[in-house]
C-alpha cells in the first residue's frame, strides 16, 4: 500500500511541479528509465515467487540505473554513444521482457 501511494504522491508532484532535465543529461533519461523499469519488473516478479527482499530490490534499482547511464556515458566519451544506448536497451528490454513472462506465468498460469 506504501508504495502505491508514494507512486500516486510523486506522478502528482510531477504533474504540479513540472520539473526539466537539464540538457546535458537528457540523452541519459530514456536509458535510466528502462533499467528502473527493469528492476521493479524484476522486484515484482521476485514478489509472486515468494524471493522478494527489499533491500536487494533497492540495491538492484540504483545499481541498474548507475551500471546503465555509466555505459552510456562510457560511450559518448569513445564516440560510440548510439550504438552502446541501443545494446543497453536491447539487453534491458530481453531482461524486462523475460521478467513479465515469468509475471504471466505466474498469474494467468499460461
């Protein structure tokens, strides 16, 4: 119930607030966005197997998201940015894609 309310509480912030990213970090927005959305994908299936640990949870959402924007980073500094955010969200997206699967499995047993 706490994280639904903190999930309605921070769309309601962002809607009466309006925040901007910066411009310099606007090419790294998408990429963290896709590997939150990994780990809580990942969270919600550990939850439905009965693994879920929060603070494994924590661990792999911040880590995801510094490990993803790092690489990409990593990338614009090597001249190779485009091609290192498009291997960045092909293996996130196998990830969250392999996790909503097993999410399936688990609540429509198909």
């Amino acid at each position: 119930m706490f994280a639904v309310l903190a999930l309605i509480a921070g769309v309601v912030l962002g809607i009466v607030f309006k925040p901007s990213v910066p411009l310099a970090l606007q090419p790294y927005l998408p990429i963290a966005v896709v590997a939150a959305l990994d780990a809580v994908f990942g969270g919600i299936r550990a939850r439905l197997d009965g693994i879920f640990d929060d603070q494994q949870f924590v661990i792999s959402f911040v880590s995801n998201v510094l490990v993803a924007a790092l690489i990409v980073y990593l990338g614009d500094q090597l001249g190779v940015g485009t091609q290192l955010s498009t291997g960045v969200v092909v293996v996130l997206g196998v990830r969250i894609f392999g996790n909503v699967a097993g999410i399936r499995r688990h609540l429509f047993r198909a």
